[in-house]
C-alpha cells in the first residue's frame, strides 16, 4: 500500500469482508479535557470492531521529556501485542480531530519497522482520512461492543529512529526547518493554555496541523502537500534560515508534546517528500527545560549560544 491514508470506502469493503488481519483502533483523546474523555466518546459510539487505544496511558512514558515522551520500544511493542495487534496485521487509526491523533500511533509504529523487522511479518499501518466524521458522513454505522482480541506476535525495532533531542536540536537551529504543528495563536505567544510560557522555538515556522486538510477534513492531494511544505521552506530560508533542510534529517517536526507534530510527517510522506526528524519533547520539553522562546509571527533567530535567559526579552511581542 502506496498511501499512508485510507479512504472510508476502502476501509468499509475491508469491514464489510470481514478481513481477519484488520485491526481498527480509536485513539480519540482531547486536548485540555479531563482524561478518559476519548474512551467515553469511543463507548458512545465508534467504528464496528474497533478497539480503545488511550493516548496518555498506551502511547506515552511515564517519565521523560516533555508531556507525552515516547515509551520504551519494547515496552511499546508489549503493549501493542496485548491489544491484539500483531507482525501481519493491517492497522487502521482513527480520531475526530482531522488526524493528528491517529498519526502519533501511525508515525510509531512506522518508526519502529511495524511489519519490516527481522522478517517478521508484513504488518501495515494507515490513518483513516477525515476520521470518525467522514466515517458518519458516508452514512455508516457506528457501534458500541468492545471487540477482545486475543493476543499477539509483535516485533517491533529496539531504538526510536528518527527522532532527536532538545541537545541536539539546539546545536542546529537555523540550520534545519524547524516546523511547529500547533495553532497559530499558541505559536505567537497570544495564548498559552497548557505550558508555563507562551511563545515558540526560535526559528520554528508555524505549520498548523489544518493546514494539510481541506475544507472536508481530509487531507489534501499530494501535490497541494508538496507546494504546502516548499512554502514553509521558503518562508525559513527568506529568514536567512534552513540552510540545511534539503539534506538527510534536514526537516524537524514538532508541536506541544510531541502528538500533533506526527501529523505533519504524515502529511510529508502523502506528499512523497523524505520523512523528518520528530522533535518528541517538543515545545514543553523546551520550556520545562528553561530555554528562550520567541513570539510573535516571526520564527526569530537562533539563541545566543550560552546567553542567560531573561524573562522579559522572549516574552516581548516581536521580538
């Protein structure tokens, strides 16, 4: 399968056939809810014979940088293989916020070689395109049984791949496009519901996560992607920044904690362009960590190596 995204009529005939190695799951989960709301949405109704996968207690550490950090691969790979899911399964996502969600399960298990490791299997991972709401759209049912599946064979790589940490970003900011998937008021420092300071990583561009979907929710054909991304690029480089985005690892993406950033490198593969780093602790293990930010619309320059932070120079609107 070419495309990291499904339609809601494939994946219906896949249901409607009752294809055995499907392994449907819902991992809605809201932002600034109390936790279990997506497991409260999900026994109101979700998708026939699919399975709850909960963002804050299956997807994430319980320590390390940032809110959500990555788990242990292998503690990651356990999980996974006590839901059900398995080396030759063919795994759909879905959410209700156009997929940003979704794409943090998508973007892990890819990561990790779901399918491609020692030979194991020929799992497949995709992301249901306009989720929940394009599944209801079409005039399909929903349900409310809770599937058991039985457990399963799951190898998965040891080491997270393509990822790097707060150090080593930090050493090339100016260098990479720095992509920030969160909205815009968040990114300029206008509003700041969650972290201690408002504001971005000097020299991020904003790359809101609607920003690859469509009026519809679904995401945008991949020439429209591709155009999206080159403009991002050129919006650093007119900044007398990304000097070295075109090379291996050259593209960072990144969000609050970690969960939306997934969904532009999603959004990168539909588009056929090489994957980026994910930057996991994103702009909470940034701020956690005491480092300057930047606000305003402006990605700013990179810090003065060694420079002390002080409070009312980042916190100044263009600046």
């Amino acid at each position: 399968m070419a495309s990291p995204i499904v339609s809601v009529e494939t994946l219906a005939a896949w249901i409607d056939s009752a294809r055995l190695d499907l392994r449907v799951v819902d991992v809605r989960w809201h932002l600034g809810k109390p936790p279990g709301s997506g497991r409260a949405a999900y026994d109101e109704g979700h998708l026939p014979g699919a399975i709850h996968v909960d963002l804050d207690t299956e997807l994430v550490a319980t320590e390390g940088p940032g809110r959500h950090p990555l788990p242990d691969p292998t503690a990651f790979a356990t999980t996974m293989a006590a839901r059900g899911i398995g080396d030759d399964d063919l795994v759909v996502a879905y959410d209700d916020v156009g997929g940003w969600v979704a794409a943090r399960l998508w973007w892990m298990l890819e990561d990790l070689g779901f399918g491609a490791i020692g030979g194991h299997g020929r799992g497949q991972v995709v992301v249901l395109d306009g989720g929940i709401a394009a599944w209801s759209a079409a005039g399909r049912p929903l349900a409310t049984d809770v599937p058991r599946l039985p457990p399963a064979t799951l190898h998965l790589a040891r080491m997270w791949r393509r990822v790097v940490d707060r150090d080593a970003l930090k050493r090339r900011l100016g260098d990479v496009l720095l992509l920030d998937a969160r909205a815009a008021p968040r990114y300029r420092g206008e509003i700041e519901p969650i972290d201690a300071v408002a504001g971005h990583v000097p020299t991020a561009v904003n790359a809101p996560t609607d920003g690859n979907l469509g009026a519809d929710g679904r995401f945008l054909d991949p020439a429209a992607l591709r155009a999206r991304f080159g403009t991002l690029r050129s919006t650093a480089r007119g900044a007398g920044l990304a000097m070295e985005c075109d090379e291996p690892g050259g593209v960072v993406t990144s969000c609050g904690s970690g969960v939306s950033a997934c969904h532009n490198a999603l959004a990168m593969r539909i588009a056929g362009l090489p994957d980026p780093l994910l930057y996991a602790g994103s702009y909470s293990d940034w701020t956690q960590a005491g480092e300057l930010v930047a606000v305003g619309a402006e990605p700013g320059p990179p810090p003065v190596t060694g420079a002390v932070r002080e409070e009312h120079i980042p916190r100044v609107k263009g600046t």
